[in-house]
C-alpha cells in the first residue's frame, strides 16, 4: 500500500515537466519565452533566503558545536523514542511555524550533518515541506486588514501543524522505516 | 518567539562550550555555519530559477484556473457565509490552488485580496478575525503541497541519491494536516458561536 506513496514521489516531478509545457504550448504560450520571464526571479529569491540562512546556521552551528544540542537530544530522546521521533528534529519542529527561512537552516544542517538519505534527513525533509509558518502567515493577512483579535486561527494553525508533524513521523517510518 | 529560540541557541552554546573547557570552538562553528549558509543559498539558485520558470509557464497555461474550478465545490461548502460569486470567494479559490501548486509569489496577493474582501464582509468589529477569515486562514497555512521544491534542492546539494523520494510523504503528510485543519476549524466555530 506504501508503495504508491514513493510511485507518487517517482513520477511527480517528470509528469509534471511533460505536461505543463504541452498544456501551454496547447493553449498557445511561447513556451521559451515565458519560462525564462519567470526564471528570471530566481536569483533573487534564493539570494534572499542568505540573510536567514547565515543568522540561523551559525546559532544551530554554535549550538552544536558546542555540545548543548547532544545536551538537549540527551535530556529529550527517551520521551521521543518511544513514538518514534529522533530527538535531532526537535528544534525544527519548534522553529518551524516560526520562521520558514530559520527552520531551512536547520533542515540544511541536518541533511548535511546525517545525510539526505538517512531516516532523519528523510524525516526533516518531509516535514519542511509539508509544513508551514503558520504565525507568519497570520501576522502578515491579519494585520493587512488591521485585525488584531484572531480568536481562535491560532489554534486551529497549530492544530494542523502538529498533525502534519505527527503524519509525517508515521508516513517516513511506513515508506523509510 | 524567534528572537528568543535565536538568542537561547547563542547563548546557551556560548555557556556550554565555556563550561566544557572549548570555548574556541565557538568562533570555528559560527564562521562555518555562515559559509555553509551562503553556499547553500548560491546552490539553491539553480533549481529555483528553473522551478520558477516551470511555475510561470503553469500558470500561463491556465493551471491555477483549472485547479480552481476543481477546489470550488469543496470552498463553497466550507464557506457558507459568501455568497457564490462573490470576489472574495474568486481570490480564496485562487490563492489555495496557487498554493496547492507551490506558486508562493502568486499565492501572497492574492490571500491578501481574499483578507481585504472577507473584512468588506465583516459585519461585526474590524478589528476580530471573522468565521470566514479563520477557515480561510486554516486551509492557508495547511495547504497540500505538490512539489516541495526548495527541500528537493537542498537534497539534490547534499548528495542525495533520490532527491524527489519525499514528494509521496509531503503530499500525504499536507493531506492529513489539511482535514485536521478543517475540522478543528468547524469544531472550534462551533464552540465560539455558543460563546465560548
């Protein structure tokens, strides 16, 4: 039954490539033209994620280093085992409804300190992309139309994020585990 | 919130590394931590710029008014208070199925025309978020995501022998987040119209 879920990640992207250029060149786009016109942001919004990037780096990098994150991991791991949660994606998970550009720099970290392909750096990669910063997205619509009481938004978001957290543990350990 | 997790990972660092006898390693781990940041940034251009260029011609294809069409029956039931053909319910539709594709940059203004339609909606106090603005804002920031794009190219950076192997996971684990956003929604509704 998991098997669709990696077909899915297989086929996603090469499906896509084929079909979003035929549709466009179907519905008469000049292809060429209107894929560069839009590539052309793309230095930009990744040379605007290094700010984020470097703050969020260097602290996780200081904290590592230093021996406190195996602290942390020490003092948390024999709660998270037990539902399967390694203890190295805990600051992630607390940074992520935060700040997506600083839970990037974690996700980054990790991947590059346990690899891509190991079940944390599959775990970590998931729940970036599955989630999102909540408190951002509230605070920025909100307060564009000057609504300062969000009654009950914020628990509903966090609802939802913890879910997706808790889906993607159980969705790595069924498809990686 | 941030400014504290931040500053809490610098200075707790800092202490430790003193209290175990290697504060030198302090000044190594931050310059490191910033070159691995900026290379990661200057990596990530690639894929971005090709993404983007893909996003743009999905969207001159009709895409997201495509995807939009498919959304509007489950919109309309999960905002009664708008009337059908209400604007407000155009950039709603709109702004979910941009972000169902990962069109952030399309996404943002157009959530931000949903909020100012929902507030000319808004019969009671402009300053407390509406019924329609919670759900809305509920299915935003849950939204099923496709194609996690910036992930995969940091995996593609890292060496990863299958860099798309969590598109599957992602999309499964938005799908669960998503329903459990709808739900606690109307629960929640419910709960604050008999006055809570």
């Amino acid at each position: 039954m998991f098997g669709i879920v990696s077909d899915l990640s297989r086929w996603a992207i090469p499906v896509v490539l084929l079909l979003v250029p035929l549709i466009a060149m179907i519905r008469g786009v000049s292809v060429f033209e209107t894929f560069v016109e839009g590539a052309e942001d793309g230095f930009g919004t990744a040379i605007k994620t290094i700010p984020y990037l470097v703050a969020m780096l260097v602290a996780i990098s200081v904290f590592r280093a230093s021996g406190a994150l195996d602290m942390l991991v020490g003092i948390c791991a024999p709660v998270l085992d037990k539902v399967g949660v390694p203890a190295e994606v805990l600051p992630h998970a607390i940074m992520r409804p935060l700040s997506g550009g600083a839970a990037l720099g974690i996700a980054t970290d990790i991947i590059k300190t346990d690899g891509p392909d190991s079940f944390i750096g599959r775990l970590v990669s998931t729940m970036q992309g599955s989630s999102d910063t909540t408190f951002y997205v509230l605070t920025l619509y909100f307060g564009s139309v000057g609504i300062s009481r969000y009654r009950y938004s914020i628990i509903s978001g966090l609802t939802a994020d913890f879910t997706t957290l808790v889906a993607s543990v159980y969705i790595c350990h069924k498809v990686f585990g | 919130m941030v400014n504290y997790i931040w500053l809490g990972m610098m200075v707790v660092g800092i202490l430790v590394a003193a209290a175990n006898g290697h504060v030198e390693v302090v000044t190594k781990a931050a310059l490191e931590g910033a070159q691995v940041a900026v290379q990661t940034a200057i990596d990530l251009i690639a894929i971005i710029t090709f993404w983007l260029g893909v996003m743009k011609l999905a969207e001159a294809a009709g895409l997201v008014r495509a995807l939009a069409r498919m959304v509007q029956p489950i919109t309309n039931f999960l905002f009664p208070g708008i009337p059908r053909k209400h604007p407000a319910m155009g950039a709603i539709v709109m702004n979910l199925s941009a972000n169902i594709l990962g069109l952030g940059n399309a996404a943002t203004p157009m959530g931000l025309i949903a909020m100012q339609e929902l507030q000319k909606l808004n019969r009671g106090d402009p300053k407390t978020a509406t019924d329609a603005m919670c759900t809305f804002l509920a299915l935003n920031t849950s939204c099923i995501t496709l194609i996690p794009t910036t992930i995969i190219g940091i995996r593609l950076i890292y060496g990863s022998s299958d860099p798309t192997e969590i598109v599957g996971t992602t999309i499964f684990a938005t799908a669960a987040g998503m329903t459990a956003a709808i739900i606690m929604d109307r629960i929640l509704r419910y709960l604050y119209s008999k006055g809570w």
